[in-house]
C-alpha cells in the first residue's frame, strides 16, 4: 500500500501539486489523469524517490518511503527514454539492465540473472524475441522489452507515465490487457494516460489530478461531471459507438 499524506510540491514558486492525500492498496490497477501540467508526472516521481519531497509525507508497506527504497525498487516504464536501436544490443540484453541494481560494483550477469530476464520477457508474451536486436523490433515489441525490464527486478509495484504516448492503437489495446493480466496476477499498477476510454475498460481505480486531487475512486463512481471538473473547458468526452 502507497499512503500520500498532506503532499505539496513548488517549483521556482509556483505550486505543483497541493495537498494531495491519497492511498494507493495492494493489486489495483490505478489510472492517473489530467491536463497537461496537472503534475501527474510530478507525483510520479516523488512516489519514486527521483525528486526530493518538499513537505507531506510518502509511505509504502507501512515504512517511510526512504526507509522501504533501502530494501526494494519499483518497476518504472517512463514516458521518454532514448535509445539508439541501432545499438547492437538484443532484447535481452535490455530487459538485464533491470536487474543491474543487483550486482556488486564490476560483476557480471550470470546464467540466473539471464533465467529471470527470460521469465520477465515470457509474462510480457515476447520470450520468442530474446535473442532479438532491438533495431529489428517493431514499436510495440520494443514496449514490451521495456515493460519487461521493469518487471525484471520483482517489484509489486509498477509504474507506467503515459505507455501508449509511442504505439498504435491496436498496440495499445494489446499493451493495456497485457497490463491487465498482470494485475490479475497480483501486481499492483499505477498509470499516467490520457486514454479514457481505455482506461474505463482495463482500469479499477481512477485520480483525477489537476494540482488538487478533484477524484480519487473506483472507475465505476467517477462520472462526466467530476472528469469536467479536472479539465476543465478543454475536455470533450465522446462515448464509444458499439
């Protein structure tokens, strides 16, 4: 469980999130939401440890949060991350770098490091692509090496900023049920995206964010008026035609 208590973040002054009070329980699968500089990504970080809290507090399992990263990761899949795929590295090759916090400074991978790269790579349903340069993998392929990586290390916590930015949509429909499967499965999702109608399908628990919490509830009992609220004008909701 992820507790969020009295939270608040400025930068150069400006306030970017404001006390924010959230709690987060084990094997939801939970779909942050906003505008643009709604400091989704903000949150984020700071349940991450990769910005510095300012006031409020953050804790995971029932520690503190720097207390519990002495001894556990997440898994993290972020929004931006360059790679130059004509490096000839393998899909492999990157789902280890996932497990690099687990060596001692100048050792090398062994063969059951390699064997939990492998079963990382089989949840995510591309083991067959092992072997693989990354360079010869199409967009959603290459998200799944990502994915993978993150889900290298065991964490129960996965976090994703925005996964779909980069794939088509039938990649994003596979993407989100193979998240979903994951979360049957027992791991505990927590996502940025903009994709509302994806999410009202494959998501339990939905945060409204817009520096304020305006939602934080079960995708059931969040309704037009409260997503209206978070946008504000520059939100249109269109309903699927089935």
């Amino acid at each position: 469980m992820i507790k969020i208590s009295n939270l608040q973040y400025r930068i150069s002054g400006k306030s970017i999130l404001e006390n924010i009070n959230l709690t987060l329980n084990d094997g939801e699968f939970v779909a942050i939401i906003g505008p643009n500089g709604a400091g989704k990504s903000t949150l984020i970080k700071l349940i991450l440890g990769l910005l510095e809290r300012q006031e409020g507090s953050i804790e995971i399992d029932g520690k503190a949060q720097a207390e519990w990263l002495k001894d556990n990761t997440f898994g993290y899949l972020p929004q931006h991350e360059e790679f130059d795929r004509s490096f000839p590295a393998t899909a492999l090759d990157i789902v280890l770098m996932g497990l690099a916090g687990k060596l001692p400074l100048g050792a090398r991978f062994r063969a059951n490091h390699k064997e939990e790269a492998r079963q990382a790579l089989s949840q995510t349903g591309i083991l067959h692509l092992a072997g693989k340069r990354i360079g010869s993998l199409s967009g959603g392929e290459f998200q799944r090496v990502l994915l993978a990586r993150a889900l290298a290390g065991k964490s129960p916590y996965l976090i994703l900023d925005e996964p779909e930015a980069s794939l088509d949509r039938p990649s994003v429909e596979s993407f989100f049920a193979l998240l979903k499967t994951l979360n049957e499965a027992g791991q505990t999702i927590i996502t940025i995206s903009h994709d509302l109608n994806t999410l009202s399908e494959y998501c339990s628990f939905l945060v409204c964010l817009n520096r304020y919490l305006h939602c934080h509830n079960s995708m059931e009992l969040v309704d037009a008026q409260i997503i209206h609220k978070t946008f504000g004008d520059s939100m249109r909701i269109i309903e699927k035609d089935y």
